[in-house]
C-alpha cells in the first residue's frame, strides 16, 4: 500500500497542479498576469544571483 502511495504522489501532484493552473486560468486572466508578476520577481533575483 506504502508503494502504491509513492508511485501515486508525483501524479497526483502534477495532476493537483494542472487543476490549480486551470482554475487560475479561468478564474481571471488577471489572476494570471499576477502569477507571472510574481514568477518574475522570484526568478529575476535568482537568475542575477546565478550571474545570468
């Protein structure tokens, strides 16, 4: 049962995500632009520490 649980998690993950995403999507094309908003402002920093 443990090993069914395990196999199971990544796909129900994704699965939760994709849920989440056309939900979002949906919701309001605001809601998106948001998303992206903060998708940059947790990447830009990140990438500038990388040196990119």
């Amino acid at each position: 049962m443990r090993s069914w649980i395990v196999f199971n998690l990544p796909i129900v993950f994704a699965g939760g995500l994709i849920a989440a995403a056309g939900a979002a999507a949906q919701l309001a094309p605001g809601a998106g632009v948001l998303a992206v908003i903060a998708g940059l402002q947790c990447y830009i920093p990140l990438k500038n520490k990388l040196g990119g």
